[in-house]
C-alpha cells in the first residue's frame, strides 16, 4: 500500500484482509532538479502513523514494507542527490518508523545493494542499529 491517505476506506480495509502483516510503502522522491527540504520529507512519513493506527483497529500487524530513496542507475543527476543525502533521509525514515505507536514488525528497504560510497558504510551501520530497534 503506497500512499494510503489517499485511497478510498474500502481500498485501505481490503489491505487488512487476509494478510498475516499489512505493509505501508514510504520512499518519497528525492533529486537534483527537485530536492525535497527536509521538514517536507518529514511530513511524508506521516503514512507510517496513519496506516498504523488502521492496522491496529483491525487487529493486524503492520509493517514498513518497502522504503527507497531512487535507483542511483535511473538519472546521474537523481542519484548524485541521494547519494550525497542518503543518511540523513535514511534516518528520517528511521527515527519516524520507530516514534510509530503501535510499533511496526518489520522493515524493507528496497535498495540496499544500491549504498552509496563511502556515505554508504555509514548508511549500513546506522540501518544495523536501527534494525537493532525494532
């Protein structure tokens, strides 16, 4: 599920049903030509809350099934932002997934082989604590 305050209530019910984890896709886009400032990035997270919350009164776990930030391969100029930028939009996500109340099982990130350098390392080892987290 990809932007869930957007779907209808019926869309958003169904992605409860029959799941033994409901998942809340979270990786707004990042680049050159149209970098997001970090508080509107922060606002985007605001997913995790929400479709947590519907988890909850359906009595369904939830969890963060797919983060990205954008394949470094796509456009050299997208990727040179993330690239630059990978931590600290890294620990957004981080941080807000782990102030999420009820708490989410698991966590995805789509793009781990595509680490940057050496920013990268960096990235690993904050991800190894976060995940230490949950």
């Amino acid at each position: 599920m990809t932007k869930p305050k957007e779907r209808t209530a019926e869309f958003l019910s169904a992605t409860f049903k029959n799941v033994d984890i409901a998942g809340v896709d979270v990786g707004p886009p990042m680049n050159d030509a149209n970098p997001l400032l970090l508080e509107y990035y922060k606002k985007e997270f605001s997913d995790y809350q929400f479709y947590a919350t519907r988890a909850a009164a359906a009595g369904v776990p939830w969890m963060n099934a797919e983060y990205w930030q954008k394949n470094f391969d796509i456009d050299e100029a997208a990727g040179n932002f993330v690239k630059e930028n990978e931590l600290t939009y890294a620990n957004v996500s981080f941080t807000l997934y782990l102030a999420v109340i009820p708490k989410g099982v698991g966590y995805t990130w789509n793009e781990l082989s595509m680490f940057s350098l050496p920013q990268g390392e960096e990235t690993r080892l904050a991800m190894k604590e976060f995940l230490n987290k949950i």
